[in-house]
C-alpha cells in the first residue's frame, strides 16, 4: 500500500516548450525533491487520515477541495483508505506529474478502487497540488463528491403472526419537523401545527410543542410522527407552516397498533438484523444536476420472512387484562405444549418501572411448595438442587432469539442456588418456563421467533424429576380448587400459584388452562390480590371489532 514519492525511479523525461523567437529550450526529471516529495506524501497522509482540511490546505484551491473531500469522507463512511502514489515525476520548470490509487474499505469485502492522475506546482507558497476535482475519480464533474449507500432488495421482508398473517410491515412515516431558526414568528407557527395535527395528535399542544423545543434548546425537533396512511387525516398540509418540513423515512410498524409490546421490540432487532444481512452497497460519484453514477456494488438478496408465535387475539386479551389496575402489571402467555410465546403485555403503570419479562424478581411465598420438595430431595447437596430446579426452568438464564436483552440489574447477585423463596430470584420467562415445565414434564426454553430456539446458561433443561412434578402439580391444583386462585372462573382445568412478597409485593400468578401458561406479575399494594384481578380478566370472554 505505501506510498513512497522518495524512492519512485526518477525517469529522464524531457518536457519540450518551444516559443516563437526561441531556438530551443528543454528541461529533464530529475528525483522528487523533498518539496515535491514532501507534498505528496503530506497529502496521502492526509487522506488516509481522512482530514478534509488538512488535504484541502495541500491544494490550489483549498476551499473547492475542502468541500468535495468532506463531502466525499462523510459519504463514503470508510473504515479506512489507503492511498498509494505512483509514476511521480518532478520536473525543472516547477511541475511535477503522479497517479494516485486511493482504496476506500467498506467494510467486510466492500471497497471501492479509484485511479487518477493530477499535477503539482511550486508556487510562492510552496508546492501545491493542482486541484481538480479528478484527483477523486475519473470524469468526477465539478463540485462532485464521493459517496456509498446502503441498498436493500424489494420487497422488503414482513414480520407474520404466528397464523402466518402480516404483523408489522415496512411503511414510510413521516417525521413532522419544526425548525425555530426557519420561522419569522415561532409562535404563529407552533399554534398553526398543533391546529394541523389535531386530528391525530390531540395531547400535542402548542406547550408541548414548546417543551420539546425547549428541550432540544431550539434546535429542531420532530414534533409527531404520522404514518404515509394517516396524512389525509390531518387538517391541513403541514409544509404550509413556515419552519416546518416533512420528512419520510422508512420504518417497520404493526398493522394494528393495539398489540403493541415491549416484546416485540425484540421481534424489530431481529427483523433488522436479517435486513442489515441481506443488503447491498452502492459507491456512487454524485454532483449537483448530474445522474448518480455507480463505480461499484452489489446488490444483496430479498430477505426472508419473519414468523412469530405472538397471537394477536391473545395480545389484545393480555392488553385489556393488565390495563384492569392502576397498580404497575405485566402478563406473559406462552403455549402450554412448546414452550412458545404467545402474547406480552404490561400497563403504562409497569412501562415507567420498566418492567420487562427477563428481568429477576423476588417470587415471594409463589414458589414455596417448590422449595419445600426440592428442599426434601436434595438436603444439603447443592449440585442436586441447582438440576431440580434447572428442570424446571428457574435459577438458568435464557437468551431467545426476539427478545431485546434488558440492561443489566444493579445491586447485588444472589447466590446460583437458594432454596429459600424470598432469596430467590426469578423473571416472568422462568415463571413460564416452570408452567411450562408441569404442563408438558418436561422444560424447554421460551422462544418467539418460528424455528429459532434460545439457549440456556446456569444448567440443563429436561425431564421434570417425578416426585418434584407431582408435588408441584398437586399444589396447583390445590390453589386452584380449594386456595387463593379457586375463585377464578373461564379457566377450565385451572392450575395455579399464587403469592406475593408482602404487603408491598411483588404478588405473582402462574395459570395453567387448557394449552397456556399464563404469568402475571404486579407491584404495589395487594399485589396478590391484582394479579388475580389481572388474571380473572384475562380468562374473561371477549369479542374484538375487526
């Protein structure tokens, strides 16, 4: 790769300049000297470091440099160029000849390979490099630049439910934008947007306007966003507000807003990723009023489809059980036979404690016939203990393609195993894994996406120990008919757990009725008491306008 302008062979080359009245005149090549020298390797450092001013300051035209070179830096975005001088020649009358081969690395096995030709000259400042913007890329027009987009294949893949019907779909939204510095009367133009958007956005009023504008210290903000669909719904053109713009930019939405979840922010990552995977490039020479010209890409592959176990009926069941208190509540649903996930849902109340399906909670007395059996057949033997409870799908940790892996939790890390109940710790994935585990015998981790299994860290899945099995399952059905969940009806075949840690909670439900496990986990005051709630409301029947 190294440029060496020092060590270039010096070939004698006569540069013949004849004038009118003069009989002769010529000057040969001689070696770079270290002016000439100098420049050019100063300016293919320059440009390895991708410094636009540095390498513009090295031209005859620093400004009309600096722009295309910065330009063309941001655009390509490389991870490195490399620059190799070649054929430099240097001669008597304060000129000096090269080529250039400046490599742009992309990224993986994505580069693209320019080769160019320019001139230098010794001027009263010293030698400068004759700036045109062909020192870039042949036939590069004036004021051009280089640049490299990303490219995907259409159309682009759609997430399914677990029926095989679309559920999210790539769709443009349109980013409403309010620029202070663009307005003569900002607040004109803040009462006549929230009069637009109205129809759609009724709580954005013109003080939220300004709180956002405020928060964002004046600087431009995207006030709402408003799907391509929606735009006729609102009472007037937005662009007609001074200071205002609209921006579309691509984005993957649920086709019915109502099953909208933390869980399915997951489900978008690895949505993306696939698409990420499957795109292609495009390293275009681009300059005002010409046509983008390619020098090199690729074109990647249509991505495949994304199906998911989420049931939309089901989300809207879990929606409008965990929206029955006002006291922070999450519900999680997974199919009683494999283990998958078939709804998630939390309150705004559990939202702002950001309480999510894979992070540790205390369970409370809800797991006390489990300790107590697992107490009976392991003693003191910790290793026994640590596989009774991994069969059962508690003290592991799963890591499930789909699900967006909360940040970790501060404080300190309880012991791998404790057979005390209020010690130990559990997420709303185990508590459904242990479902899960009773209802088939057997535990298998929790999975979202069709045909991706998680995998486990902390211990082994499998066959449920026989004594552990009937001990747990007898104390469900023993909630359920004579206990705390015996009051709940719609539940056919009820078995349950319930417990809370205290008056304060966290109180816990883990149900299993027909072919799902249900986990509800609530915070607050009788925590117990409003996970039944949560619970009861779930098994209720409804019927949802299509």
């Amino acid at each position: 790769m190294r440029r060496s302008p020092g060590r270039l062979a010096a070939t004698a080359v006569i540069a013949l300049v004849c004038a009118l009245g003069v009989t002769s005149c010529g000057a040969f090549s001689k070696p770079l000297d270290t002016g000439a020298a100098a420049l050019l390797d100063s300016f293919a450092t320059a440009m390895e470091d991708q410094d636009a001013l540095a390498a513009a300051a090295l031209t005859s035209a620093p400004g009309q440099a600096e722009g295309s070179l910065a330009a063309s830096f941001d655009g390509m975005g490389a991870q490195k160029v490399n620059v190799d001088v070649e054929r430099a020649e240097e001669y008597t009358d304060g000129t000096a000849t090269f080529e250039l081969t400046t490599t742009w690395l992309l990224g993986g096995d994505r580069e693209l390979k320019t080769e160019t030709s320019g001139s230098a000259r010794r001027l009263s400042l010293g030698w400068r490099i004759q700036w045109q913007p062909e020192v870039l890329a042949h036939n590069m027009p004036a004021g051009g630049s280089l640049r490299n987009l990303r490219t995907d294949a259409r159309p682009a893949p759609v997430v399914q439910d677990r029926h095989g019907k679309n559920m999210l779909t790539l769709q443009t939204i349109n980013e409403i934008v309010l620029d202070p510095a663009a307005t003569p009367n900002l607040n004109s133009s803040i009462g006549s947007l929230a009069t637009i958007i109205e129809p759609l956005a009724q709580l954005v009023t013109p003080t939220v306007i300004r709180d956002q504008l405020a928060a964002a210290q004046n600087k431009p903000v995207t006030v709402v966003s408003v799907r391509d669909s929606d735009m006729v719904a609102l009472a007037g053109d937005p662009k007609s507000v001074p200071g205002v713009s609209v921006k579309p930019v691509p984005q993957l939405v649920l086709l019915d807003r109502r099953i909208a979840s933390p869980v399915l922010d997951g489900v978008n990552d690895y949505w993306q990723a696939i698409r990420d995977a499957t795109s292609g490039w495009s390293a275009q020479m681009v300059a005002p009023g010409v046509r983008p010209v390619q020098l090199a890409g690729e074109q990647g592959p249509p991505g495949p489809n994304v199906g998911t176990t989420i049931d939309p009926l089901t989300q809207l069941d879990a929606l409008d059980a965990v929206v029955e208190v006002a006291q922070p509540a999450s519900i999680l649903v997974l199919d009683a036979k494999s283990g998958t996930i078939r709804a998630s849902m939390r309150n705004d109340a559990a939202a702002e404690q950001d309480i999510t399906i894979d992070k540790d909670y205390t369970p409370g007395s809800t797991l006390e016939p489990v300790a107590s059996v697992i107490n009976q057949l392991a003693g003191s033997d910790d290793a026994r203990a640590a596989q009774l409870l991994a069969q059962l799908g508690l003290d592991v940790d799963f890591t499930i393609p789909g699900i967006r892996p909360s940040a970790p939790q501060s404080g300190p890390t309880a012991e791998p195993v404790t057979f005390r109940p209020e010690d130990l710790k559990v997420s709303a994935l185990n508590m459904g894994a242990l479902g899960v585990a009773i209802a088939r015998t057997n535990s298998v981790v929790p999975s979202i996406i069709s045909g991706q299994p998680g995998r486990v860290e902390g211990g082994d899945l499998g066959a449920v120990d026989k004594k552990v099995l009937a001990t747990v399952n007898g104390a469900m059905k023993s909630t359920a008919t004579t206990g705390d969940a015996s009051d709940l009806t719609n539940a056919p075949g009820l078995r349950a757990l319930v417990g809370t840690n205290g008056p304060q909670g966290p109180g816990w439900f883990v149900g299993i009725s027909g072919d799902r496990v249900i986990v509800v986990y609530t915070e607050g005051e009788r925590s117990g008491s409003g996970a039944l709630a949560v619970a009861q409301r779930f098994f209720t029947p409804r019927v949802y306008p299509q």
